[in-house]
C-alpha cells in the first residue's frame, strides 16, 4: 500500500490532465480498492511447480501471495464500500432524489386507492390489512428547495452537453464532422462534465482556446524557412477549427429541441 500511494501520488499530476482525467477521490479508490488476486496467485502457482527453483523459495512466495490475496480479500475488499460512501462517490443529486422521491410517491398513493377499493371486495375484506400495509413503499422524504433548484440547473446542463456531445458524433457518422474535431469537441465536453453542471453554458471558454493559433507557430510563419514548413500545419488547425465551428453551430441547433 506505501509503494502504491507513492507510485499515485508521483504520477497524480500527469494522471489528472492526461486522458478523461483522475480525481482525488478516484485516487484514494485506486490505492485501498486494487486487489492482488488471480495474477499474482497464478504466478506463484507457476513457480512453485517450478522444480530448478528451490523448494524453500517455492514455499516462501506461495506463502507470501497467498498471504497477501487473503489479507486483500479480507480487508480492502470488505471496506471500500465503506471508503466509497465516505467519499460521496455514490450520493445522489437532490434533482434526482427529487425524481425518485415523486416515483415513490406516486406508486404509494396508486397501491393505497388500490387497497381501499380491495377493501370493499366481500371476498377480501377480512383481510388483515394493517399487515398489507407494511409492504407499502415508505414515505418520500422533503428535499430542501433551494438546493433542489441548483441541482435541477445543474441537470439541465448536463442533459443539454450529453445532448451536444450525441450530435457530435451523428454528424461523424453521417461524414460532416472530421476525426480530430469530433475527438476536441467530445474532450472539452466531457471537461465541461466533470465540473457537475457547475459552470454556466454561457461562460465555457473552450471553444475559444481550441480555436486560438498558438504564438509559437505564428512566430514561426514570420520566420522566412520556416515559414513555408509550418504553412500546411497552419492551414491544417485552420481546417479543424472550422470543422469545429460548423459541427458547434449543428449541435446547438439540435439542443435546442432537447425539451
């Protein structure tokens, strides 16, 4: 476990920008809920039938890696439920609790009007009803509103950026969206993602910074030589950002219609 925390945390800061990304709370799951089971057992399992080692060794690592799957087996697996809901990793959002709580509701108030009228039947009325109505959905709990209405905004963000990042990859299908578009526009929507609906639709800044020509390669077109070797790189970025203007202006033509 100290080898595995300090192999995360030195390698945290690549892990975190590089790909979808690693959070801190992703961390902390990777070092306690890696387990070291089947590979590690069957590696033994091959060296202790392998008779050019010594039988003290072979019975030494067998012991070992058994050892250590049993203790992985027993401790990290049977708390990283624990660590998982210390974490927040598996809390609902109060718009979908919100969504829940109504469903149970409904299904509550559908089984009671349902056994009122069972009540009346002469075959079942002297059923023992109040054991009936143990098996009733239990009553939906109050969500605070203020807080049910910034999860709902936050909500609404997110159905309209899964709504966006469909449409870019419809119109990759249909061939009106290049590969290198289609991959930044589905990065920066996922970006956009990770941050929980936070961040106001009408404040992302991606676009802008996938669109802008960095400054090394416009220093590079003054420059007499390497001016005409950059030229096609230049011409390239110009091709996907227009690539990815048109495939943004279809996609938010499309959002607009997610009601």
């Amino acid at each position: 476990h100290i080898v595995r925390a300090i192999l995360i945390g030195i390698f945290y800061p690549f892990m975190k920008r590089i790909g979808y990304g690693l959070s801190v709370k992703d961390s902390y799951v990777l070092w306690w809920g890696a387990l070291r089971g089947a590979i590690g057992l069957a590696l033994a399992l091959i060296v202790a039938g392998e008779e050019s080692i010594p039988i003290q060794i072979r019975d030494q690592i067998l012991f070992l890696t058994a050892g250590l799957v049993t203790l992985t087996s027993l401790v990290n697996a049977t708390t990283i439920k624990i660590l998982v809901n210390k974490l927040g990793l598996t809390k609902v959002s109060p718009a979908i609790a919100l969504i829940r709580s109504n469903a149970n509701q409904y299904l509550r108030q559908s089984t009671e009007n349902t056994v009122e009228k069972l009540k009346e039947d002469r075959f079942l009325s002297r059923a023992n009803w109040n054991a009936v109505k143990e098996y009733l959905p239990q009553s939906a709990k109050r969500f605070s509103t203020e807080n049910i209405k910034i999860e709902t905004i936050a909500e609404t963000r997110r159905r309209i950026l899964e709504k966006e990042k469909s449409s870019y990859w419809h119109q990759f299908r249909d061939g009106l969206l290049g590969p290198v578009a289609v991959r930044r526009l589905s990065e920066t929507i996922d970006d956009i993602l990770d941050a929980g609906g936070m961040i106001p639709l009408s404040e992302r800044k991606d676009l802008e910074e996938s669109w802008k020509t960095p400054k090394l390669l416009t220093w590079l077109q003054s420059m007499p030589m390497a001016g005409r070797m950059t030229k096609r790189t230049f011409f390239e970025r110009l091709s996907v950002s227009y690539d990815s203007a048109r495939g943004f202006v279809e996609a938010q033509e499309g959002s607009t219609k997610i009601g």
